[in-house]
C-alpha cells in the first residue's frame, strides 16, 4: 500500500514520519512518497545563520507545555539537543502610552499596572455580571472581548496578544477556532473571572487529593527550540524520512482513480497512490482538487492569509539604551506603530547574535496591514528603525539587516471557520482516502501542526488496517 504526503513542511513531515513509526509497530506493509515544491523541506520553517545571526524565517519554537512535539522529538531522536528560552523570556511588555509596559503576570500586577486605566479596570471586573452569550453564532473575538471584557482590554491587551500569535485582526478572527478554549469556559461556567475561580478553587483541591488539573486557559509552558533554531526539528524529520523525500517537485493536480488516486507533479511526472495526505497552503490545495472537486476549491479559497514581513536587526550591545530583559513587545492597537512588536531574540536563546551583539526581530504587516507586503525592503527598515526609535530609543542604524518576505504567511481562522471546516471535511470524506493536514485547519502554532498531524497519522493506520484485512 503506498501513501503519498504532498507538502514537506513541518505538518507533512510529521505526519509521514508517524505514519512510518506507527506502521512498522503494527506491521504493516506500505510505502511512502512525500512530494515537496521547493529544493528544501520544512515550509516557513527556516533558520538562517548569516554573519553569526540567527534568523528565523517562521516560528522561533514551541511551548513545552504540550507533548505532541517533545514525543515527536524523542521519536526523532532529538531530544537531547532541545533547548529551553532563558528566564528573562517570562518578562512580556506592550508598547502604549508612548512607553513600554509590562505585561502582569498577576491580578496584584494587574491591578498596580497603568497598562489599563482604572476605568477600564472596573470594566474588566465587571465581567462577572455579564450573562452567558446564547446566540451560538460565530462570534469575533474582538466582539467577544468588547461585550465580556471592555474596548480598553481588546485595545491594550488581546488585540496585542491576536497580533502576535495569529498576525490576525481580532475584528475578523473567530473567537470559536482561535480561542476554543476560551469560549467552552464561557459556555460552560457562565463567564471567564468565574471560570478562573472555580478552576482555582478545583486545582487546589486535586493537588491536596495528590492530583493535578489543567489551568483555566491551559497550560502555558516554556518556549522552546534548538542551538542552531528551529529548522533542526524539520532537518531531523527530513534525515529520516530522506529516502522518500522528492525535492523540487510539486504536485500539481490530484485525480480520484476508481481505487486510489493519481497525482501529477508539475515535471510531468503521473504517480499512482492508495491514500494522500494534502499538507499544502490552502490556495495550492485548492489549485490540486478543483479538477474533482469545485466546492472544495471554492471553501479552500475562502481561507485568507495575512503578509508578514520579518526585519532581523543587529546591534552592538552598548548601542542599546535598554537592558533587553524579557521576551520583548507588542504594540497596543492605537498605539501609531507601524509594526505588530519586536522580539528581543538574543535575550531568549543564547547563540542568537554574535558575542557583544543584540538581535532584534521585528513582525510587520499582519491582518490589519495587508499592504505591508508590497513595500521595499527598505521602507520595512525606514518604518521599523522609527519604531525602535519609539519604542526602544534606539537611534543608530542598525550594524546587521536581514529582511524576510511572506506574502501569504499565515492562516487567518475569520469568522466562519468551524463551518467551512465542516464543509470540507465532508467533501473529502467523500473520496475515501483523501485526507487534509495543516495550518490552514485546526491551528497555526507548531504544537497545533504536530497534534493535528498525529491524529491524521492515527486516521491512515486504521485505514490501512482495514484494507489490509479486508
């Protein structure tokens, strides 16, 4: 039986290298075929070392909190190289106010903090007096903010928070497939204060009962990645998975077949296979099915991405007025920034910058600035060097620039996502064999990828199964 996967980014390689791992287990009888587009595997994920920087081309780790990605990594053999972000990194700070806050990382922090103004304090402690939302609506986040929270926390806080994690504008996001877990606390215990209470109140007792629960939100965890970055996670994967990597050849159109499906790549190349695992961008996954399938082109199409540009500066050390201790900040949403915030890079991971060097990486573009992917390299570094100059009081050029481009970089989950999810989920259904991984879907972090891509790997093996004992 051979699988193919189409796409070798971290969802594609972790779904194949499970379905390697979990078929020699159960011995079965395959073979595998992962086709990639370009001359490298591992998507956005890419870590650049230029000049003694470390530039990451997409995300810079995972939270340890979730075990997806540290079994993937033990399973992988990596583990021992796994590296923990320092401490400073706990320090979070938000642009506002014409000066950096910090972010508190408790209800005392909160309340002695001028990051909200005490209006906008009573505001979010009224919150216990909102009723539970019936309309079961797709709600944005940024309504759901507004009617539970108040303007100033979607201004100050989450609109911030949505920026960083998802490039994305709060006024569009579903609150539902961005924050389930925030919505099931609402549903299920009436609102968030509340929920936090109880869930306390719950956690205090199963420790003194010798267990352990979950925190309201989930966990948080510490960030994690590698010496030499991120991309070692997708470099291992790929060693592993070498003999049955095809670089440099994309897939361009999928075909049903009465048993099975064919795929053509565009070297013109015609590959017959059991079973596909399509671990591409929407809008290339709609260009490969809408020759079968023109509503699940048509709802693949309907999944936005938003532009980033990812400026890398590099500083001598005394050059910085600041002490750099922390992860670095977002920018308040009416805060006149150009840019969605900064991370100070070289304070998270050591070996990010040469010795007596900084490495500061700044995101720009984003949901609410589409336009940013138009502009030149050096209107990006005009804008961020007046940024830093805001917001750092940095006012030399910087020694060392390294701008990255994504047009469409990452997956806005916009109101209506849950549904179109649906919707696509039974088009593919009904061509058994087919089945869908990536960003795109149930998650954009790192740790969502490698979750998804398990359960999809889980899906294939009983698959499998069955044919095999038909």
């Amino acid at each position: 039986m051979n699988i193919s996967v189409v796409g070798a980014g971290i969802s594609g390689l972790a779904t194949a290298f499970a379905i390697q791992q979990q078929a020699r287990r159960l011995g079965l009888e395959w073979t595998l075929d992962i086709f990639e587009k370009e001359d490298c595997s591992g998507g956005k994920i890419r870590s650049e070392k230029v000049d003694g920087y470390l530039c990451e081309w997409g995300p810079n780790g995972f939270l340890d909190s979730k075990p997806m990605t540290l079994d993937l990594c033990r399973e992988a053999g990596l583990a021992e190289q796994l590296l923990r972000s320092n401490d400073a990194a706990r320090k979070r700070f938000i642009f506002s106010g014409g000066r950096l806050q910090r972010v508190p990382e408790s209800a005392a922090d909160f309340f002695r903090s001028s990051l909200v103004s005490w209006p906008g304090k009573l505001r979010l402690a009224a919150e216990l007096l909102v009723p539970r939302r019936k309309d079961l609506t797709d709600e944005t986040l940024a309504d759901f903010v507004r009617r539970r929270l108040g303007r100033e926390a979607l201004d100050q806080m989450v609109g911030p928070m949505a920026a960083g994690i998802f490039a994305g504008d709060p006024e569009t996001m579903s609150l539902r497939s961005c924050f389930p877990r925030i919505h099931e606390l609402e549903q299920q215990y009436g609102g968030l204060i509340r929920a936090l209470l109880l869930l306390a109140r719950k956690k205090r007792a199963e420790r003194r009962a010798g267990k352990a629960v979950a925190g309201a939100a989930g966990p948080g965890g510490i960030l994690t990645s590698f010496g030499g970055g991120i991309q070692e996670l997708t470099d291992g994967l790929s060693r592993l998975l070498a003999p049955n990597l095809h670089l440099g050849d994309a897939v361009a159109a999928i075909t049903p077949l009465k048993e099975g499906f064919s795929l053509r790549t565009h070297k013109g190349r015609v590959h017959e296979t059991d079973i596909v695992v399509a671990a591409v961008p929407a809008m290339a996954l709609a260009t490969q099915v809408e020759g079968f399938s023109a509503p699940m082109a048509a709802q693949l199409r309907q999944i936005p991405y938003a532009p980033l540009q990812i400026a890398c500066f590099g500083y001598r050390r005394e050059a910085l007025p600041l002490s750099l201790d922390g992860f670095g900040y977002l920018a308040a949403r009416r805060s006149g920034m150009h840019s969605l915030g900064t991370l100070w890079s070289s304070s998270i991971f050591p070996g990010r910058a040469p010795a007596g060097y900084v490495l500061l990486r700044t995101m720009f573009g984003g949901a609410t600035r589409p336009d940013a992917a138009q502009l030149s390299a050096d209107e990006v570094q005009q804008r961020v060097e007046e940024d830093l100059s805001r917001s750092m009081g940095i006012k030399q050029a910087p020694d060392f620039v390294r701008i990255i481009r994504h047009t469409a970089a990452i997956p806005q989950y916009v109101s209506g996502h849950g549904a179109r999810l649906k919707v696509l989920e039974d088009k593919a259904a009904a061509y058994p064999g087919l089945f869908l991984v990536g960003n795109a879907f149930y998650g954009v972090g790192l740790n969502d990828c490698v979750a998804a891509a398990d359960r999809v790997a889980s899906r294939v093996l009983t698959l499998m199964q069955q044919r095999q004992q038909a």
